[in-house]
C-alpha cells in the first residue's frame, strides 16, 4: 500500500467492523542496521501516524517489531563483519524500533525477530 491507500483500507475494514491492524514497513532504501525501522519518519512511523489522526482509538494500530524488511541482508538483526548475529546490538535496534513505533502511535509494538536466545 501508499500511504493514501492504506488510509483508505483501514478506513474501510473499520467500517467493516475490523477492530485492529498490523503494519509492516517496506522502505524505498535498506541498510545494514535497519535504520528506516527506528527513523521517525521512515515509513511505518509515518503511516502509524496517518492511521492514528484518522482513526483515534476506533482501531487498534500494531506496529511488527523486527527489521529484516529494513536490513540490506535481510536478516532480522545485526549481522557482524565475521558473519555472527550480533544479539546484543540487535537488542538496542529493536529498543530504538520499538520507540520509534510507540511514539508515532502504535498501540502494541509486536516483536517478531528470530533472533538466537
């Protein structure tokens, strides 16, 4: 979806009776650390923010918690130069993220990364 077309979606399934949606972001650029997951306005920050001025609290808006759709290598966290999954810095990304989301209005921050331990 654009961003005019998910308003008028959500708006839609809220007429419909819908009561809660999930927003995954696909970003225009991907970078190893997934920045566009925790930059305000990276893309579900700002379509967290159109649903919640449309919508108030009439739907409850999630946000997916995860960052292998903003990662060049797709992995859902932080890739080191040696190859490893580096869960510790992958930890503070999600934090940012999870920020990020709640302050443009996301009601639950939905963590999804398959992360090891």
């Amino acid at each position: 979806h654009s961003r005019e077309s998910l308003r008028v979606e959500v708006d839609s399934l809220a007429r419909l009776g819908v009561r809660a949606v999930i927003l995954f972001g696909v970003p225009a650029a991907k970078d190893a650390t997934g920045s566009g997951a925790y930059d305000p306005g990276g893309i579900v920050q700002v379509a967290l923010r159109d649903l919640r001025s449309d919508l108030g609290d009439d739907v409850v808006v999630m946000a997916d918690l995860c960052v292998d759709e903003y990662t060049d290598h797709g992995h859902c966290g932080i890739v080191g130069d040696d190859g490893a999954v580096d869960n510790d810095a992958t930890l503070e990304i999600y934090a940012r993220a999870a920020l990020a989301q709640a302050e443009a209005g996301a009601q639950v921050v939905a963590p999804s990364g398959m992360m090891d331990g």
